[in-house]
C-alpha cells in the first residue's frame, strides 16, 4: 500500500514511521526550501 500523507503530521501517523524517519524528511525538506531555483 503507498500513502501519501498532505502533511507532515500525518505522516508521523503512518504506522512503521519511526520518529528518526520524520525528522530527516524534515532536513530534506528544510534543503530543498533553500536551494535556489534552477
């Protein structure tokens, strides 16, 4: 089954995500606000 959660919140839901899993998708996220567009 794929989930696609609209929020962060809700991914932290999913069952199998672990709390180390959310906080490195929030890094990810956090360097891809900050690079500059192509």
């Amino acid at each position: 089954m794929q989930h696609r959660p609209t929020s962060v919140g809700q991914a932290s839901r999913i069952q199998g995500v672990t709390s180390a899993a959310i906080s490195l998708l929030l890094v990810y996220l956090k360097k891809k606000s900050l690079q500059k567009p192509s």
